[in-house]
C-alpha cells in the first residue's frame, strides 16, 4: 500500500497531452501552401521522421487513435502505394538531398504490425529508399499488439533495424481486458513477449493502463508483476480515460467522477512506487525506464518537436511555423472516408499541407514550456534562455503562480523548473492549464465526427 496523498477539487484527468496543439484545434489551410515553401528554411539535419499505419485487429474500447478495424483485400496494398506517393512527393519537396538527415524513426498506428511481413518490408524500403532514413543507423521504434506481433513481421523488424518495440497489453487480468473491449487471453500476450525477446531488439516497451472497471490495487499489482517478470526496458502506464465516440463511451458516456478520479490516483502512486522499488525511473507521468536500459538517441523515441515528418493520414508534421496533418475523425465511418481519399490522392496533393495549426512565436514558447514541464527532470532555465531570450516566468509568470499555489510547481534551483511529484501525478491538469485561449476556443469549437 502507498501513503496518501493530498488531493485537490481539480480533476487530474482533463487531457493527455503528448502533443500541442492537439489535432482538434487544427483547421482546414485555404491556401493550401506547398511543402516546398514550408521546408524551405527548416533545419534538416536531424529530422524525425513517423509513418502512421491506420489498421488494427480489433479496436480496444478506451481507443480514440486514428485506426479502423481490419482492411478489406487490396487495402493495405494501396495505403503503401499512397504512403510512396507521399514519401516521393515529400522527399522532392524537402529538396537538398545532401543535406537531409533523419535523426529518428517511428511505425505507429493503428498497428503497424497489422501489415504482413512482406508488408513491413516494403514500408521500411519506403523509409529507407524514398525518404532517405538509414533504419539501421537510428533509433526505429515500432508499436504492436499481442495478436500480431508474430515471429516473422519481428523478424522483418529486428533484421531492418527496429531498436524498440512497444506492445499495447494494457493488462494481465483476463477480465479486466475484456472490461476495457479488449478481448485476448494472457497466454497469448506472454507468447508475444517471448517472440519480442527472441528477436533481440534492444529496448521493449510495455503500455498497462489503471482505472480499469473492477481493477483493483491488488489485480494492478499482479498486473505490474506480470509485466516486471519480462524485465521490460521501458513500461508506460496509462490511466483509462472514456472519450467520446469510443466503444466505452457507447457502453456508459463519461462525466466527472470523482471517486473514479481518487481510484486512478490511488493506483498510479501504486503502479509508481512499486516500479520506482524495482529500480526504474520515472521520466514522465506515463513514462518509467529501467536503470540500466540502453538509450535510444538524444530525444529517444520522441516524435514531438520541430522538424517532424509524417507521412500517412494520420500522422502530423511539424515546422516552426506550421504543424499541418490530413483531416481527423474518431468515428468509423469518417475514418475510412479520411483513408478512401488518402487512398485515392496524387502526387499534387502530397505536395502541399491540407489541414494544420499556425505556430506564432507565443505558442511556440507556451509549446516549449508544456513539453518540458511534463517530463520529470523539468525545464531547463538555459535552454528556453537561448531558444527565446528571457525567462519562462517573463512570458508565463500567472499560470506558473497558479501552479505553485496547487503545490504542482517547484523551483529547483537557478538551473531547472520541475513539477513537484503532485504535480506530476497531475500532469494532464497541468498541461491543460497551460493551453493558450485561441487553442482553448478552437478545441472548443470542433464538431466532432
């Protein structure tokens, strides 16, 4: 058992924020402006660069990704034919092709691991071939689940250059899976991460989540151990939120509750201090990584910063001026509308961004500031100094007061701004308190669909 906590009227529980903004704050570009322009004066020597794979087995029923269910024959065929099209087009638009590096790389999902095997030869050939991305020089991080993480597409990934692969087990308990509409059998799971193992790539990475109906601290200790018996490199742990138009949604609409919100923190200081005593160390809210485990790059596996390319429709890219995607959708219908005309698309259109976010230098420092603060070794107070002249408390001093007035904010010293612990148990309050007003309105503002 963990030691209480205080608490606050304040919910923990407001928004997972791994991306500012979030895609419901972006809008349609009239202008449609060419990639070319938008690239034109980037840096390019240590680019990220993230294919999104739209496909899942099955859709949990917490899942509000931009994933449908199953592929009818020939589909996946033509999404890699649209992603080469988009790479091509992307790659030319970069231009200076001496200059061009890739610093990371990512297959996420939906489930990149949907594709066969032959499959995921043919979208590391698109990385490597017409993106430029030496897969076996960087970082690659591949998401999976249980069901197909089989020996031959581990195989294809391990031979290619996979470092890292993250598997979505979300939990042990039988019962408890089938309570989060995410049917499969424990035997199953630990066949998968006796695969992974056998296929060396370095780094494994397990996704649990907590709050869970019928979840106990007891059920989530079992759980952990479970996971802990594997000795993964990295566990993230993730409390279950109830979004709109997801399949628990459907099941009982989520509300405020703040019995539900107590349960969520009481097993986060549980699933917290107990990986803490197994020697890992926390790196965010979510985030824990063995003390010995091997880096993965100077940013590891993070695809959020400036200099971001996404290719597939629904992956984001990021300039310093822009952040631009393909449209977004929850519901089913929508989505496999968004994946026809992806599909469908030509060369022209890869060439230019069609939806997005336009960075001013405000929310490009707000940005700064949010991502920093929810990692656990905080803000360094040089880094914003040189990126943006001044201090954070110069450009933020209101929000950052009411932070530490919630006892979320510490002053570590002349060098770092860092969340307390609380603050960090609190982490998806604090980083929507730091969401600007035009981002509040528009997020506001979006019709859902």
């Amino acid at each position: 058992m963990t030691t209480a906590e205080p608490t606050t009227a304040v919910s923990p529980y407001q928004h997972y924020v791994y991306a500012y903004p979030h895609k419901t704050a972006y809008r349609p570009l009239p202008e449609r402006p060419p990639l070319r322009e938008l690239w034109a004066a980037e840096p390019k020597d240590a680019l990220s660069l993230y294919l999104h794979i739209p496909f899942c087995e099955v859709r949990c029923g917490f899942c509000n990704l931009f994933t449908r269910i199953g592929a009818p024959d020939g589909l996946t065929g033509a999404y890699l034919d649209a992603l080469e099209r988009q790479a091509t087009a992307v790659r030319e638009a970069l231009g200076e092709t001496d200059r061009t590096r890739f610093a990371t790389a990512a297959f996420g999902g939906g489930t990149p691991t949907f594709l066969t095997a032959g499959e995921l030869e043919r979208l590391c050939d698109i990385a490597e071939h017409r993106m430029g991305a030496d897969l076996r020089a960087v970082p690659l991080s591949v998401e999976a689940s249980p069901a197909t993480a089989t020996a031959d597409r581990l195989a294809v990934l391990a031979e290619r250059g996979a470092t890292r692969i993250s598997l979505g087990v979300q939990s042990f308990v039988e019962t408890e899976a089938r309570a989060a509409v995410r049917p499969q059998r424990r035997a199953d799971v630990e066949t998968a991460l006796a695969r992974i193992r056998d296929a060396r790539v370095p780094v494994l990475n397990i996704d649990l989540i907590y709050g869970i109906d019928g979840q106990s601290e007891q059920s989530w200790l079992r759980s952990l151990d479970a996971a802990l018996a594997w000795r993964p490199e990295e566990l993230y742990l993730y409390p279950l939120y109830v979004r709109p138009l997801t399949g628990l949604d459907r099941r009982a609409p989520a509300g405020h509750d703040p019995a539900w919100d107590e349960q969520r923190l009481t097993l986060y200081r549980t699933g917290r201090d107990h990986l803490l005593a197994h020697g890992y160390r926390q790196q965010s809210m979510r985030m824990f990584r063995r003390a010995d485990a091997p880096p993965q790059g100077p940013d590891d596996h993070a695809c959020q910063t400036d200099g971001m390319i996404g290719l597939g429709c629904g992956a984001r890219s990021y300039t310093a001026a822009l952040h631009y995607s393909f449209d977004y959708a929850v519901g089913m219908h929508e989505i496999r509308g968004i994946i026809d005309d992806y599909v469908s698309s030509g060369p022209a259109d890869f060439a230019r961004a069609q939806v997005g976010f336009r960075m001013d230098p405000r929310e490009a420092r707000r940005r700064h500031l949010l991502q920093s603060l929810l990692q656990a070794e905080g803000l360094r107070l040089d880094d914003y100094r040189a990126r943006f002249g001044g201090a954070p408390a110069d450009d933020f001093g209101p929000e950052l007061g009411r932070l530490a007035d919630r006892g979320w904010l510490t002053d570590a010293g002349p060098t770092t701004l860092r969340l307390t612990p609380e603050g960090l148990a609190h982490s998806d309050a604090v980083g929507p308190a730091l969401f600007s007003p035009a981002v509040r309105t528009a997020m506001a503002a979006y019709e859902r669909k």
